[in-house]
C-alpha cells in the first residue's frame, strides 16, 4: 500500500468516532461551566483538534477505482 492510501484508512477510523468524541467534549464544557466560570471558552476553544475540518481533497475517480480493485483482489485471496 502507498502512503496516502494508509493515511486515507487512518483517517477514516479517526472519523469513524469524531461525532461521539464532539460530544464528550461539549459534556466536559458543561461540567466546568458549572463548577466554574469557563472565561468565555467554548468547546472548540478547550479541544481545537475535535472540531477542525479536513483540508485535505476528496480523493479522485482513478483513486477510488484503485481502491475497490484492491479490496476485491484483497478478497479474492481470501
């Protein structure tokens, strides 16, 4: 595998969960905003790397086309 194929992957498994981790987040905000005052710092301020946005371009036809060759010659061995 090329190295912005297992970026890809990793990304993904990264992505799979961001929504339940965005949301622990928002929980922990509640909790100091109820102990104590938060000084105007929101979720996103306390957990920048949770609510960023991927910069990076969606991946073309041919490298999707790559990917399902793969998974099929991957389960085709198997």
């Amino acid at each position: 595998m090329s190295f912005w194929e297992v970026r890809r992957i990793i990304r993904g498994y990264r992505k799979r969960n961001r929504l339940t981790q965005q949301l622990l987040a928002q929980c922990a905000h509640a909790s100091i905003f109820a102990m104590r005052d938060p000084q105007g710092k929101t979720a996103a301020d306390l957990f920048p790397g949770l609510f960023e946005d991927d910069d990076e371009p969606p991946i073309t036809k041919e490298e999707a086309d790559d990917l399902v060759q793969m998974m099929s010659d991957l389960n085709a061995k198997s």
